[in-house]
C-alpha cells in the first residue's frame, strides 16, 4: 500500500515528473476499473515540472492525488457525474484543493461517484459504475466510489471526497482503505457540489491512518466562503493514551448483518481490550429511525440545492423545446438521472405546504432526538464502535433496481451524519471471500484527533 512518505522518498530520488507519470500511466492500465472520469495530465505535469524547478513547494510537494470529480478544479470538467454538468468547466477552484495545492500537492484526475453523489455504489454515475479494487464484478461502493478505489490501486496515496450520509466511509471499508469523515464544519466546503447542506463533509482516503492525519491538518480551518466552517481544532494526536471507555453499538451487531462483518468488529474490539481499552455494549435506540429520517432530510435539502439546474444560468440545456415550462422540463429529465430524480420528488413532497410538518418537520424533531441519544452515550464513552456497513461489496446490478434495499446499507452511517460527528472507517480484515471489512469509530464533535490517534495505534496491532 503506497503512502504519501513513499511517494515524497521516490521524488527525491528520482522527480516529481517521474512520479505524477508513473501515477498517470497506473491510471491509464488501470482505466477497467472505470474509477477515473478524467485525467487532468497536461496541468499535472506542469505542476510537477514546477516542484522539480523549485518553483513549488510544501510538505506534500509532487504527492499526486485524485480528486472526486464533485470538487470544482482545474485541469479538466467538473461533470459530478451528471449529464448535467458534462462540459462544465469550473470557474474557481474548491477551498480544500486550493490548500492542498499551496502544499504542492498535484491532482491527476478526478474521480467517478453516484451523480451529484446520490447513492452507495457508483452505478447511479451518468457515465456508468465503478468496479471494486478487489472484485472486478462487484461495486466499489458510494458514492466517493472511484476515489476509493484510486487509493486501493495504489495509483495515488491519498484521494477526495465527500460524505453527506456514508459515501466516504463506505467505500473506504468496501475497498480495504482508509476514510475519514471529519466532524462536520472542519473542512470548507466552498467550491464542491452541494448535496445535503446539514451533513455535506469534506474527508479523504488514504492507505494508512497518518497520511489522513496529515491531509485533514492541511485542508482544516475556517473558510469565510463557506460560514459553517470551524476555526481550526484539528492537531493530530502523538498517542493515545491507555484506558478509553468505548461503547460497541449493539443495534449494528444485530442478526442481519453478515457474520463475518460482524466478526471482524469483535476481533477489533477484542484487540482494543488486549491494548487497555475498555468496551462496552450500548445501545442506540434512535438508530432505527435514522434512516427515516435522513431519507426526509436530505431529499428535502438536496431538492432545494439542486434548483439551480435550470438550463439557464449553467450546465445542460435542452434542445428542441418551445416553451419555458418545457426548457426546465426536459433540461431536469434530460440532465439528472433517475436516483436524482427520485429524491428532488420527494424532497418537493416532504417540503409542499401540505405535508412539512407531517414529514419535514416531524424528521426535525426525531434527528434532535438522535443527537441527545448520542450526547448521553458520550456522557459515559469516549468513542462508539461498529461496523460501518452491514454488507462487504455486493455485485454490481444486484440492489440498483432497488432503491429501499439499496438506502438500507446506510443504516450505520447516516446517524453520525446526521448528528455532525465525526468517524471514519479503518480496513479490519476480510470476510470468507477475500473481500475487505472496514471498522468504524465514531466520536463527539471535535474529537476527530482523538480518533484519529486510536485508530493509528491499533493499525500494527491488527
Ligand atoms: N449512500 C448515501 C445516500 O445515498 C450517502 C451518500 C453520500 O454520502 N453522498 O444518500
């Protein structure tokens, strides 16, 4: 698994344009995998023929990465996998690319997702799925799916992505890599897609605990473009210290989740006590309804952000149509995809004067419900653990006809979304058939150091 101290190694040894070729031509060996919806070669390049020439520097200087192709940048289209932003070619570039970019970071492609990061698979993509890193017929998970999988592949140390409800910790477990979704605020998310204002996050994948460390440190702070964003808090931790009550959410470990998934998680926490932790079962009552509620929430938010896709201001237009009623029609049945569609029908339904408070409302008061569940069990606990989805990768087609069944994978990711915790999925293992298990830690807001530390010493343990 390449890390970002291989990588900056292999440029003082040889050059930063070795380095983002070799990336570049992993990519193009790679391009089955369909992780990848464009490279960005020509400014890569540049940039690299800068870092050899001293003209640009910082501590990632000539570390390529991917970039989830929702991340306004440079060097290619910004497509969100959408029809609808096809030929978009971003103006600016997102605030977190900008600070990895300061750092001499060099971006090679941007990467394949659900369209406007709608799903858990990356076959809602307008442009087709992504394959698993280690099974070509099965998915690679969602919706940050490609920059999972870039990351597996070794073709870069570190990748983007966003995670509104699971779509980088889920990947991340379903291909054996790191993911961190920080607490929410932590990283500007000016200049990426919106999909979900109240849980949109910025995180990473990377192959190992401390690179992610080091690219959440660099992307961190406050951002005035984006006024949700925090002051920087993010300090990566130099140990953690022995003695840490953590709570194993029993509601995750339930019949129907697959027993090796299940295993993994108790061989973990098996692990966490041989190093001096303590933990304990809890429970989570409110769990059972987070799905029901993001499945409100976020429709009702993503349908107001989706809005502006009008086929006026920017990005696909129809052709052929004679009125303006139709223009907007057929731009919106033309541009999005049938997920997309779904979800802004029923985001317009929750949010229609009839039934707002029946359904929006109502999903309002049960998230504040969630939130003080989490609030009591963070009282006794530093942490929560679980698994971080109840499946390893299914095969592609298997769940895409099948939107409940598809929204019943996020169950053990959508709570901390919806309450702004952070957490982040850490590879555990493999289930009967080689494919990867991911573990979750979950913590109160802010702790992201914290859990970040743990989950770094646990790594040599495993
Ligand atoms: N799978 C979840 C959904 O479909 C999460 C998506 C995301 O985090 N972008 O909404």
């Amino acid at each position: 698994m390449i890390t970002i101290s291989d990588i900056i190694a292999q440029i003082d040894s040889t050059s930063a344009r070795e380095v983002i070729e070799t990336a570049l031509a992993k990519a193009r060996e790679s391009s089955d995998y369909h992780a990848l919806l464009n490279l960005t070669a020509e400014r890569a390049l540049e940039r690299a023929d800068a870092v050899d020439a001293g003209k640009i520097t910082g501590k990632l200087a000539g570390v390529p990465f991917v970039i989830k192709d929702n991340f306004l940048a440079f060097g290619a289209p910004t497509t969100a996998a959408s029809k609808m932003l096809e030929n978009f070619v971003a103006p600016l570039q997102a605030t977190s690319v900008e600070k990895l970019e300061a750092e001499g970071a060099i971006c090679i492609g941007k990467s394949n997702l659900d369209a406007f990061a709608h799903g858990g698979s990356t076959e809602n993509s307008a442009f087709g799925p992504t394959s698993n890193a280690y099974d070509k017929t099965r998915v690679s998970g969602g919706s940050s799916g490609g920059s999972a999988v870039v990351t597996a592949l070794d073709i870069v140390p570190f990748a983007l992505g966003s995670d509104t409800g699971g779509s980088i910790r889920q990947p991340a477990s379903f291909n054996g890599v790191v993911g961190v979704k920080p607490t929410y605020g932590t990283i500007s998310r000016y200049g990426v897609v919106a999909m979900a204002s109240s849980t949109d996050v910025i995180g990473a994948f990377t192959n190992n605990v401390s690179d992610a460390e080091l690219v959440i440190s660099i992307m961190a702070g406050r951002d005035v473009r984006d006024m949700t964003t925090l002051p920087n808090f993010f300090e990566p931790l130099a140990e953690t210290k022995p003695g840490l009550k953590i709570g194993l959410i029993s509601d995750f470990m339930a019949e129907g989740v697959d027993s090796d998934v299940r295993a993994r998680v108790n061989e973990y926490v098996a692990k966490l006590r041989e190093n001096g932790h303590i933990v304990e079962d809890v429970s989570l009552p409110m769990a059972e309804y987070a799905l029901a509620i993001y499945y409100i929430l976020v429709p009702a938010e993503l349908s107001s952000n989706l809005a502006r896709y009008d086929g006026i201001r920017y990005g696909f237009r129809a052709e052929g149509v004679k009125t303006l009623a139709e223009l907007y029609g057929r731009t919106r049945d033309q541009g999005f995809v049938t997920e997309n569609k779904r979800r802004i029908m029923i985001g317009s339904y929750v949010l229609s004067s009839g039934f707002f408070d029946a359904y929006y409302l109502q999903a309002q008061k049960a998230r504040t419900l969630l939130i003080n569940q989490f609030n009591k069990l963070f009282k006794k606990y530093d942490m929560l653990i679980g698994p971080v989805a109840p499946t390893t990768a299914f095969k592609i087609g298997k769940n895409s006809s099948d939107p409940i069944k598809m929204y019943l994978g996020d169950i053990m990711t959508v709570p901390t979304s919806l309450a702004g915790l952070p957490a982040i999925s850490v590879p555990a293992g493999h289930d009967e058939s080689g494919l990867p298990v991911g573990v979750q830690l979950m913590g109160p807001m802010r702790s992201d150091a914290k859990l970040l530390a743990l989950a770094r010493s646990m790594e040599s343990k495993l």
